[in-house]
C-alpha cells in the first residue's frame, strides 16, 4: 500500500490580470504548501473490476459521487498518456482540508494520486512531465507535483520553483461551515467586474529570498479575490475583523475562497488558543493552527505490498 499525506496550499499573491481566448484569466500567484493534509492511500489488488478503481472517503459529500472525483479522473489520464494498461487499486482518501477553502485539496490529492501511479508502474516520469500531465487536470494541479513555494503563470499551470530561505511561519487557517466558494464562482464573480490591473510580485520575492519577519511580509500579501468576495460574502470581512483583533496584520483569503489565513507570530499558548476559541466557536468554522512548509515534498511512501 502506499500512503501520501497531500498537502494545502495558501496564495501569498494572487494577481487576476486579462482573460484569455481559451476563457480561463491570465494569472501571477505565488504559493506556498502547508501543513494541512489529507491522506491518500492505494493498494493493488488482483481484481476484474470494469473501472479498474474504487474510491472511498470519509467524507460524505465526495462519497456521494466518488466516480466523478479528480482523483480518478487523475487515475485515468494516467494510464491514458503513458499507454500501459491500468493497474486495478482501491484508493481511500481521508478527507481533511477544508471543502471549497481555496487550498487546493482537490488539487493537490489528484497530482498525489499521479505520483503514486508514477511509482506503481515504475514509469520514472520526470517531474516536468508529471507537471505536464497535472496541467490537463486543473490549474492548480501542476503546483503540487513540487509543493514548496513557486511561481505560477499562463492559467496557473507554469510552474517555477522559488528559492528561499524562508524558516517555516505559524499560520491561522478559518474557514466557515455555513458556506463554500467553488472557484468557477469567483472567477465569475470577477469577470463581472472588469478591471484589471497588472501587480508585480517582484518585492515579495525578493523578500522571501532573505529570513524575513512576519511584519515584513504582510505588507506584500494580495489577493485579488478580495476585491469582490468581501462584497458578495461579508462574513468573509467579519472574519478578517476578528483575526486583526486577535494582532494578526494581514488576514488574507486563501486562494479563491473561503477559508482566511493569517500569520501567527508564535505558536499559540493558552491564551491565545482561548481567544481563537471565542472568536471562531467550533460549530460555525473549521479552524487550524498549522504552519508554512516552504521546501518541496518528497515521494511517497511505501508500505507494505504494492
């Protein structure tokens, strides 16, 4: 079996610039995994199945219509471009990254389920071929074949890996239960919009080039989205209004919504943990204290049989 825990991503800087002739918008973000997961796991088995994969989750509304999950569509793409027959498996996928957060969880358990098949059928693809095969997935698929933190461009499927000597930053995620944001809606709303602007993300580069302070690199976070989730969804701005109260600078949607992310200074001690506690009671959000993870992932890892 073989087991990956896929990791979130956050946008430090979303910039939406022109739409493109295929429809999807011209981008520059800068993204960064994190320490949120959720766990893949894939055994072989020896079995006439027709579909060649089963998927289970402990989550109710994916279980609902597994088939149509990307991390099939993931499996089968995978045997379509290589042109090796398929190898039945049975995935599980242990659902704990927000829904419709925009942290890429989706995202990020389709470019694992590629990674484990790269290493089932002993294909050996190089990582620009994997990003390739990840890029007729989802935008946001290529990012997490690397994880780290990276450039994207074009639709959000260029991919270059950033160097850093970023340390790992303490991160507040809150997401509420009541509502999600599917991407296709926030582009939608945007576009209604109709102003663009160009945004260079040359100084926020720069700066996590060097080991900077969290007060140094508030300043620079962006996310277009603001622009017009905050309008469309208020309780997004009551929710960044109780994170400044609790001395976070820069509260920051994640990616296209809904979940708001905020950099801690240090890892929370009673105190604060109580006054997360108040400000975001657990029947209405999810919450997590998590941190930044700016190097790269690995592989996964092997267990048992494959």
């Amino acid at each position: 079996m073989l087991t990956w825990n896929t990791p979130a991503k956050i946008n430090l800087f979303l910039n939406l610039r022109r739409v493109r002739d295929d429809g999807y918008h011209e981008i520059v973000s800068v993204m960064q995994t994190v320490a949120l997961y959720d766990q893949l796991q894939v055994a072989v088995v020896d079995g006439k199945s027709r579909e060649k994969i089963s998927l289970t989750t402990n989550h109710q509304g994916l279980e609902q219509d597994s088939l149509n999950n990307i991390i099939v569509t993931a499996y089968h793409r995978f045997w379509q471009a290589t042109g090796k027959d398929p190898v039945e498996v049975k995935v599980h996928l242990d659902k704990r990254i927000p829904v419709e957060a925009g942290m890429g969880g989706g995202s990020s358990d389709a470019a694992a389920m590629l990674l484990i098949l790269n290493r089932i059928a002993q294909t050996h693809l190089a990582t620009r071929d994997l990003e390739a095969m990840a890029a007729t997935l989802g935008s946001d698929v290529p990012f997490f074949i690397r994880g780290g933190t990276a450039i994207a461009t074009g639709r959000g499927e260029r991919i270059e890996p950033l160097e850093t000597r970023v340390k790992p930053f303490p991160l507040l995620v809150v997401k509420p239960k009541s509502f999600g944001i599917s991407t296709a809606i926030a582009y939608q709303l945007y576009r209604r919009r109709r102003r663009y602007q160009e945004i260079d993300p040359a100084q926020l580069i720069d700066a996590l080039k060097d080991r900077p302070p969290v007060d140094d690199l508030e300043p620079l976070l962006i996310n277009d989205f603001e622009n017009v989730l905050f309008d469309t969804y208020p309780e997004l701005d009551k929710m960044a209004l109780a994170m400044k109260d609790l001395g976070i600078g820069r509260p920051l949607l994640s990616g296209s919504g809904a979940a708001m992310i905020g950099f801690l200074s240090a890892k929370p001690g009673k105190t604060l943990q109580k006054k997360i506690q108040n400000a975001f009671p657990g029947d209405q959000y999810e919450v997590f204290v998590t941190e930044t993870l700016p190097q790269p992932v690995g592989t996964p890892q092997l267990s048992g049989r494959v």
